[in-house]
C-alpha cells in the first residue's frame, strides 16, 4: 500500500470525495509514481466490479428469464445457419487458398512482401536494428516501416516523424527514407537526422558523416549535402534550401536532450509537446517569436516551463489530468504573456 494514500482514501477519490488540496496531492502522485498509478487502476477495477454487483441485485428476475428465452431461441437458429455455413465454408476454403496462395502468385510473379511498423510513444526514444544491420533512432511520437528483408538494388524504409540513420555502406544497394509528401532522403552508407511530422511546415534533413541526396516531388532539382549541412523542404511552397546545421542541436534528442540555440518558442513548445505528451497552447501570438538558448536533460515538464518563466515575460497553467475508463485524459498547458 502507498505510505501517503490508503484504500479508503483511494476510493474516496473514486467517488469525487477528497478536499481540493487532497485531490491536487493524490494527483500528483500519480503522474509521478508509476507504481502508485497501477495500484490505482487496479482499485479502480474492482470499484467498477461492485457496482456492477450492486446493480444486478436489482434485477427483474421473471423479466430477465424472457429475455433470455427469446436469446436461446435466436441462438438456436443462428447455430443452424452456422453449421451450413460451416459446410460451405470446408469446401470453398481450400480452393480459395490454392488460388490466393499458389495460382495467383504464379500468375502474378511475385508474392506481397511483409512489412514491419515501428512506433514510438510521448516521451519515448526507441532504437532498432533494419534487416541489413543498419541502426535507427526513433524520436517521440513517430513510426518507421520497413520490409521484414531488403531485396533488389534498394533498401527503401517510411519514415513518419523523426528518425537518426546511421546506415550499413553498401556501394550495391542505395538506403532510400521515405517521408510524408514524398520527400525521399538517399544514401549508400552514411549518418543523418530526418525530422518529417506531417504537422510540421518545414522537413528537415540534417548530414552526420558522409554523403545524402535529397529529392522531392514536385522539385525538378535534387540536394546533394556535405557533412554539417541541412536540407529545408516547405511541402506546401515545394521550395527547398541548403543551410548550414549545428548537428549536436538537431540530434542531441537521441541521447534524451532538448537543446535549444537561440529556438522561436513556437518551434520549442512543440518539441515539449511531443517529448512530454501534452498539448501546449500559445495564448498571444507575440509569444511566437520569442527566442531561447538552453539544455534539458532530465528536468521534468514543469520545471522546464518555470525556468522558462523566470528567463521571459510568460505565465503558465496545466490542466488537470483525470483517471477516464483506466486511462488518463491528455493534460493541456496554456501559457500567456505577462505583458
């Protein structure tokens, strides 16, 4: 049992019951106790379960007993219905397997190739291993797919959100990341930072080491970086540039930093956003255009925003997080400016 909260008070929660200030402590537990928030949930199911006890001891028993008279008679005829159908099913199936399995491959050439969806959650950094033994770094809240086996004369990979390659040299097979509005990144063996969220204005292709092609549809020209360049893909202008990239900045999120050189606070409330699984609200548009340089590693959402408080004009305020069917709603955090 935690030593701040007992099950009394647990379930006092449950029902809406504790004082304001008990409400705000037993809140912040959760979001800070990993332990405490799974006994909660647990408690909670066995709330449900009572009363749900409590209301079949009201139950019509004669009333229920036609219910279930008129089910049985329904199932009944359903498992008729059934067994014909089951029948059918015994000589259809196999011939629907043979065609679907040996003659249309056959006829077609080629089999569907099985794909592999990585996800990666809020605050979550997940690393995987492709098929080929190259390396990716998968950054809060996106996806990569890739084939179980590259074949052929490309290694060819999605990419939804943002992703570190650090790709197996192959002069025989070129390493293809495909984003959103088919901007496609290429390389034979090498290390880069694609960040591609569909809500995002600007992609951003950023060279590690080595060599990368970047092409775009719509673009009749492609982008050839050098090592410490960047590549600025607008999807909805389908413009392209090439800047020059601080690299320790665009991929220091890998290693479980935020760090920020002189960031618009529009671009840095949505990094927050998504490291942190929240949905931050800029209040006055001015705020937007405010620039900050700092490093973050292990603080926490709220201690971020008042270190940012304290360096700008700027107020702040989280809302409550509920438990909502063994889940808890989203937490929205509005900030305004002091001025």
């Amino acid at each position: 049992m935690n030593k701040f909260f007992d099950e009394k008070q647990i379930f006092s929660y449950l029902d809406g019951k504790l004082s304001d200030d008990e409400r705000i402590n037993f809140e912040e537990l959760l979001q800070s106790s990993p332990e405490f928030r799974t006994e909660v949930q647990e408690i909670a199911r066995v709330y449900r379960l009572s009363e749900n006890y409590k209301k079949q001891k009201n139950v019509d028993v004669s009333t229920a007993w036609d219910a279930l008279s008129r089910k049985i008679a329904f199932l009944t005829f359903r498992e008729k219905a059934w067994n014909f159908t089951r029948t059918a099913a015994a000589i259809l199936l196999p011939l629907f397997l043979l065609y679907q399995y040996v003659l249309w491959p056959a006829v077609s050439g080629k089999v569907s190739e099985q794909t592999i969806t990585l996800s990666s959650a809020s605050g979550i950094i997940t690393k995987a291993v492709l098929p080929d033994g190259s390396e990716v770094w998968l950054n809060s809240q996106s996806e990569l797919t890739y084939p179980q086996r590259f074949k052929g004369r490309e290694r060819t990979v999605r990419l939804k959100g943002e992703a570190y390659f650090n790709v197996v040299s192959d002069k025989k097979r070129r390493f293809n990341v495909v984003t959103p509005h088919r901007m496609t990144v290429s390389a034979y063996g090498t290390e880069f930072n694609v960040n591609a969220y569909e809500d995002n204005n600007c992609y951003k292709v950023t060279l590690v080491q080595g060599h990368v092609e970047v092409v775009a549809e719509g673009l009749s020209e492609k982008k050839d970086l050098k090592q410490g360049e960047q590549a600025l893909f607008t999807p909805e202008t389908k413009e392209m540039i090439t800047v020059k990239a601080d690299t320790y900045v665009e991929t220091a999120w890998k290693e479980g930093k935020l760090v920020f050189r002189r960031e618009k606070f529009e671009s840095l409330t949505e990094k927050l956003s998504r490291k942190f699984g929240v949905k931050i609200v800029l209040k006055d548009e001015k705020l937007k255009d405010y620039e900050y340089t700092a490093t973050f590693t292990d603080e926490s959402l709220e201690e971020i925003l008042e270190l940012l408080k304290r360096s700008a004009p700027i107020t702040y305020a989280i809302s409550e997080q509920r438990l909502d069917d063994d889940e808890f709603t989203e937490r929205i955090v509005m900030i305004r400016s002091r001025q």
